[in-house]
C-alpha cells in the first residue's frame, strides 16, 4: 500500500525511500524472522504501548491511562487499539469464545475478562481475593510486587490470549473462504513478538519470555529458545496453509502446535521463581516482594492450564504463590504440580520445560520422563 505513494507525486526514489521506510509489520518486512504478508504494523506496535506501561514504574495513574486509553497503536475501527480491549473484549455479550485457553482461564479464574481484572487490582492498588492483595498484602502492596505484576500479566497473560484470539479467528474466517484469515494469522505474530523485537528477547512483548527462561532450563538450540523457533516455524507454516484452499486439518494441527507451545515459558517462569522464592538463600528478604509477584505472575499465566488437567495440583500451586502477606513458597509442591503427568496431559513434553537445574543444581529439578501426549486441543506433538 504505501509502496505506491510516492510514485504518484513524483518524488525522487532517494526522498521516497526517505518517506516510505517500512515500518516492521508493512507487507514484506520481518520481525524475528517471519514475514508478513499483510499489513499489522499498526498492530505490531502494541508493544510500544506495553513498554510506557512498563517505564512508567509506580505513575499508575500514568499506566493505567495507557493502558485502558492506548496510545501507539491504532485501530482499524479507528481511535487507539487498548492493552485493555485485548481482555475485556471477552466479556462482551454474544462474543464467540471457542478457544481453549479462554475456556480454561474461565474456568479457573471465574472471569473471561481475567487479566483485565488482575490488572485493574494492581494498576489500583486494591485487594483481590482471586488476583491478589495489592491493597494490605505486605509484599503485595510493594511498588516492587505492583510493578512486576503489571507488565508480566500484560506480557504472559493478556497478550498471549489475545495471540491465541487471533489463531481461532484465523480458523473461523478460513473455514468461511474470507481474506481475513490471513490477516488474523499475521496479526498474531505482530502480537506476540512486537515492533522491537529481533529475535534475540530484546522486545516488549511475549516472544521474550522463551528467550529467557529457555536459558535457566537448558531449551535453547544455536542461542535461540527451541520454543520460538518452533513457534516461528509453525507460523511460517501457517502463513502457506492460509494462503491454499482444503487446508482446514492441516491448519488446526498447527494451531494446537502454537497453543502447547505458548505454555512451556510460562510454566518455566512459574517454577524458576517458586524455586527463587522458597529459599532465603537464593531469594533474600530483600527480593521477597518482587521475585515472588515474579512467581504469581508466571504461575498465574500456567495455572488454568494445570487446573484443566489436575485441579487439586493447581489450587495447592494457586495457594502456594498467590500474591500476599509475607510468606514463601514451599518449592516441592510446585516441582510436583508439574511432573511428567501432568505435563503430557497439558500437552507438553518433559524435554520441552527442560531442567532447572541446569541453573540452580540444588534444585532438584532434572527433566522429567515423558508418558503419553495426551491433550486433543493442544500439544507439542503437533508440530
Ligand atoms: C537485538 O537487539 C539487542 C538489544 O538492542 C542487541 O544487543 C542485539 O545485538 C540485537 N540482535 C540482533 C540479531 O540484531
């Protein structure tokens, strides 16, 4: 689209290259390795809008302007595209809520909007007996805590959702022979990697999370997390199976591929900072506030999931790291919560979370030994 401008007032092929440079999610430019076909550079820069949030620091009111108003990104429909929509377009009446992970967090959290109410918790500074005591909780109520809640909810929890939003309506429209489909499928990458990322974790929004944790567990493969270039791989497959007709099958493995994908991170995060936070040694009471939001915060993001295939083993993980008063997680419970059972249920194999003792040998945490995958809606054995 903005490829043409230029030539039809004339200006010299220096000025319009000067006027027109790409900006990432144009047709034809790359994030991080994928190309894209249609044009979700407005989309793309959500992260921009995630990364004010994130500087702001303890300016909430600044925050939560950003957040429920926007402000880098626009929206088709015209005004700002809003962190907030992401979340609260679930509780829309007469929404179509078909994806798992919807379902699951539903269930779970009791609300379809639930990062959007863990937010609004934080951002405010208000209890919460399901998000969180960020109003008298003594390491909840911390700046520390706030801030770290704040941007990992929107980046492990909201975005995420809203990237797997896009994958079903990829599905929806491509079943209806529409174009949109492929816009849906490109919107999804623009979500969850962002405009500044390059590949390596330096963004803003949800690509990064592999990157990191995939070094404390041992998951990387030629200095990328095996998560991403998997999940870069399956969207490249995607974007040629859109773009055919009679690809319905096929393209729903690769969506299920994407969904068991999407919860290896966060199930990382979720024991490296139960982990961090048992022990006073390796956490001191000085990182208490902040390293265990840490914990919550990833644990939030893993806990519907576990809770669709063992809800006694997510309440005792909900239990053990829900964001309150003073206290530390008892690490073998979460270690537990996600053994090999579990895990394969959930559609993820031993090999994929990897060992944290890599990092912390005194952990005791070594890869598991996998069963049968066995999830029908999502799985690593997808892809
Ligand atoms: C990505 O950005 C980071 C941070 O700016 C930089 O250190 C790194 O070299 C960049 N990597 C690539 C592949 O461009």
């Amino acid at each position: 689209m903005v490829s043409t401008k230029w030539m039809a007032v004339g200006l010299t092929a220096a000025a319009a290259v000067a006027q027109v440079a790409a900006a990432p999610g144009d047709v034809g430019t790359t994030i991080a390795g994928y190309k894209f076909v249609e044009e979700v550079s407005q989309q793309a820069r959500i992260d921009l809008d995630v990364r004010a949030v994130e500087n702001a620091k303890s300016n909430y009111a600044f925050a939560r302007t950003v957040y429920t108003k926007g402000s880098n990104s626009e929206a088709e429909e015209g005004g700002k595209r809003t962190l907030q929509g992401f979340s609260t377009e679930y509780a829309s009446p007469g929404i179509a809520r078909t994806e798992p992970l919807a379902i699951m967090s539903k269930v779970f959290w009791g609300d379809w909007d639930y990062a959007n109410k863990h937010l609004l918790a934080a951002l405010g500074g208000f209890n919460s007996a399901k998000y969180g005591l960020y109003g008298s909780g003594a390491l909840a109520k911390t700046a520390a805590a706030r801030q770290q809640i704040i941007k990992k909810v929107i980046k492990f929890s909201l975005i995420p959702q809203y990237v797997q939003r896009e994958l079903a309506k990829t599905m929806t429209d491509y079943k209806k022979g529409l174009e949109s489909a492929a816009e849906h499928w490109d919107e999804a990458w623009a979500f969850y990697a962002g405009s500044l990322e390059n590949g390596s974790g330096n963004g803003y929004s949800a690509y990064i999370l592999a990157e990191k944790r995939s070094a404390n567990f041992g998951t990387k493969a030629g200095g990328r997390s095996r998560v991403n270039q998997r999940f870069l791989a399956a969207m490249k497959k995607g974007q040629g199976q859109v773009s055919k007709p009679g690809q319905v099958g096929a393209l729903l493995q690769t969506v299920k591929c994407i969904r068991g994908l999407m919860v290896v991170p966060a199930i990382q995060g979720c024991l490296r900072y139960s982990y961090k936070v048992s022990d006073p040694a390796v956490s001191s009471a000085a990182n208490l506030a902040k390293e265990s939001a840490e914990a919550w915060a990833f644990c939030a993001a893993a806990l519907p999931g576990l809770a669709s295939v063992d809800r006694a083993a997510a309440g005792r993980v909900r239990f053990q790291t829900f964001l309150g008063g003073n206290k530390r997680v008892n690490w073998p419970i979460v270690r537990a919560a996600f053994g090999a059972k579990n895990l394969n249920k959930m559609g993820v194999r031993c090999s994929d979370v990897g060992a944290l003792n890599v990092e912390y040998p005194q952990s005791q945490h070594s890869v598991c030994k996998d069963g049968k995958l066995s999830n029908p809606n999502q799985g690593t054995n997808f892809c």
